[in-house]
C-alpha cells in the first residue's frame, strides 16, 4: 500500500498545525505510523491521496450515518448554498429542523442549535448552574464532552488516546467544581448525592460511551442517575452527541426510555455539516438569552446549510434504516470475535446498535479502569494490518467504529475477512 504522498502532506501539516492536525487522534499517535490524507468518500468507502481505498467505519466520527456524500443530503445542502450561506438573522431551515427533531423526541420541549458538540454541551452545563444555583457537576471517568473547560477532567476520547495529564490549562478553582466517579457504578453516585447532593447541579453522562471505546450501560444505571437528579434537585443531562438519532429514532433516550432534563446533540443531527444542539424542559430552556438572564450566542448557529444537511439526514432514516444497521453491526461483531478466536486473541467486542469497539482485553470491559486493561500496543498493530487489508478503523483503542445505512453485506464480508490475518498481526 503506498503512503508516500500521506508522508509528504504530513511532514508540511507539521510546520503549519500543531502536531500535524487540527484534531488529536487524527495523528495516529494511539496507533503509531503517518496519518492517511483522505481525498473523497462516497457511500461506505473512501479514497486517500495515494489512491488507497478503505471500507470506512469512522464515517467523520459518526455523523456520516447515512454514508459519504448521500446524493439527497448533497442536494439539499447545495440548494441552501444557492440560497445564501449564512445570514445571521432567523432562518426557516432552523424552524424546519427543530421540528423534525422533536416529532421523534418529543421530550424536547425547547432547544437550541449552536455550531458543535462542544458548545452544546458547554452551554448546557452552564444553564444547569444558572437554573439551579449550584456550583458542582458530576462526570463520569473516561466520558468525553468536548473540549470545554470543566468538562476536561477525566476525559476521553483523544485525551485518553495521548495519555495526557488531566486538564492542563484548566484552572484548579474551575476543575475542583468537576466531580468525577466511575462510570457503570451507582452505589457510588447514591453516596456522592448523600453527602453533598445540595451543591450538585448536574449529572452528565454519555448514556453509551463512546468515548473510551463502546462502553454498554448495566440494567438501572442510566435510569438510577435519573431518579437520583430528580430526588436531589439536580439536572440530569444526557449527552446525545455521538448516540443522538443514531441508536434508535429517539436516540438513547427513546431506547432506554429515559426522559432527562436537558439532552445535547451533534454528529448525525448535522448530517456531516458542523452542528450541535441542546434541548429539553421548558422551564430549564427558557432561562437561556434573550427569554431568561444566562447568555449563550453564536453566529453561525442554525447554519443554513448546516440544517439543510441535517432535516435531509434525518428524514432518511426510516424503521428499515436502523434494522438494517442493527443487522449489520451485529453481523460485524459476531464475525470480529469468532475471527479473534480462531487467531487465539482474547477481545471483548462491546456493541449498541451501530456502535463497536473491539477491546484487547481478557476481562469484561465496562468503564474507564477495565477499558484501560486493554492492550492498546496489540490494537495498533491490529488497526495497521486492517488499514492494510482496507479497512479504515477508528486510530485508537478508545474510540467507537461505527456502522452506516450505507455500509453493505459485501463490506462487512470483505471486514470480517481482513481481521483474520489483522488478529494473527496482533500478536507482534
């Protein structure tokens, strides 16, 4: 397989971006070896500039859950282009959006779109402080919520992939209202909320981690750190931004029959296109400027072009739609772990819906210390003999691959088939 213009796009990234990339993991550093340069994509597969070709379950980390360049969601974003793009003003593709937001997750009473993930989940720890006066918040070990601030102590995703100290930059008056506990533990969150439950303003949780790789939620959990918000007075706030719309059509929620007070979004609600959001009870929502006193802005929120992408996504996504993930992705793992046998290497394959993650590891993987187990050197050589076999897989032990309405029977064959001898590489 040639790399040799990867390389040279590489070695002039680094003299203009810090660490040769705009976003951590794209560096290969969890993986080891010179990051692909992609040039196109289209349906479940994707082309890097030595003409490389890859079945593609990173799908731009998610959003892309109906494939690369989706012909109807290219046409509605060109005729929004045409239209103009951006205006800084009230659009009708906001109103057209939200709408179809809330018909499949009708909880959401209010919401706001804003530009990212980050910012939507940035934005709603903040109105969870202002609507209750409180200074802490609860995050799990190991569940990334973007790059903000507070929510940069014990995270995961990129943070876990480069072994980074928690928080640099993050000042210890700001980081010590950030109160962390493993996540899958209960009785842990039932101790926290009695000892100091009046000064917690939110729980925050990812109710499927994706972020440390595929962490599946024990029976209760999600639904104890509802019922404990609401005994103590505390927002509970479910960060779709990875699961929204793309583990049901109510997202994480509908499927695990949660109904929290605030939930935000990203990824697929854009179709590809940046977007993000936050939503949930009126009377939490209408604190937010210009209805009530705490501020949020952005510009560039409700992007025209940005809705156009995600109303077309969304309305794309049928019962048929999400069977055939479900077959799919389950088709995938059953395959990966019987490959992982054959070849004597001890996997745990976690999976919800179209979500997996392939974890080098003996033992049940279940939160950040059993995910932390994993052999992440094996993974590397693992994901490089896969890269080789073209398949192109999350760069990191501690990230989610995802399966696409787009991706085939074919793919998942030509998947399955490639790990045989990926599994046998892993061993060194």
């Amino acid at each position: 397989m040639k790399t040799d213009l990867s390389q040279k796009l590489f070695a002039r990234a680094q003299q203009l971006f810090p660490g040769g990339v705009n976003s951590p993991v794209r560096a290969f550093k969890g993986v080891g070896g010179t990051p692909r340069f992609i040039s196109r994509g289209r349906g479940s597969h994707m082309w890097d500039v030595d003409g490389n070709e890859y079945v593609d379950y990173v799908g731009s980390w998610g959003p892309l859950i109906l494939g690369h360049c989706h012909p109807d969601v290219m046409r509605e974003v060109q005729e929004a282009m045409k239209a103009g793009a951006s205006f800084g003003a009230p659009s009708p593709r906001e109103i057209l959006l939200a709408e179809v937001v809330q018909a499949r997750m009708p909880w959401l009473a209010r919401m706001r779109f804003v530009s990212s993930g980050t910012e939507a989940t940035t934005a709603a720890i903040r109105l969870a402080r202002g609507f209750t006066g409180r200074d802490d918040f609860l995050k799990f070990d190991g569940c990334y919520h973007g790059a903000g601030d507070p929510l940069l102590v014990k995270a995961g995703s990129g943070v876990e992939t480069l072994g980074l100290p928690d928080s640099p930059g993050v000042p210890a008056d700001l980081a010590r209202h950030t109160l962390t506990l493993p996540w899958n533990d209960l009785a842990a969150v039932e101790r926290l909320f009695a000892e100091r439950g009046g000064t917690i303003a939110a729980v925050i949780t990812e109710p499927v981690v994706g972020n440390m790789g595929v962490l599946v939620p024990r029976p209760g959990f999600l639904e104890g750190l509802q019922a404990l918000c609401t005994r103590h007075g505390a927002l509970f706030i479910v960060d779709e931004v990875m699961t929204g719309f793309r583990l049901s059509a109510g997202g994480a929620c509908g499927l695990y029959g949660l109904r929290p007070d605030l939930v935000t979004f990203g990824k697929v609600i854009g179709g590809g296109l940046p977007v993000g959001a936050f939503g949930g009870r009126a009377d939490v929502m209408d604190r937010i400027a210009p209805a009530g006193p705490i501020y949020q802005a952005g510009t560039l929120s409700g992007n025209p072009m940005a809705m156009a992408a995600g109303k077309a996504t969304l309305e794309r996504l049928d019962a048929a739609g999400y069977a055939r993930m479900e077959a799919l992705s389950a088709r995938l793992a059953e395959g990966l772990a019987a490959e992982a046998r054959k070849a004597g290497v001890a996997v745990q394959v976690n999976r919800v819906g179209s979500m997996l993650t392939v974890f080098f590891s003996g033992e049940p993987v279940f939160d950040a210390q059993s995910a932390r187990k994993s052999d992440a050197k094996a993974f590397g050589r693992f994901f490089h003999a896969m890269l080789e076999g073209g398949v192109y897989l999350p760069p990191s032990q501690f990230e989610a691959a995802f399966v696409s309405v787009a991706h085939t029977d074919e793919d998942i064959d030509r998947t399955i088939a490639a790990a045989g001898p990926a599994f046998a590489a892993s061993k060194g």
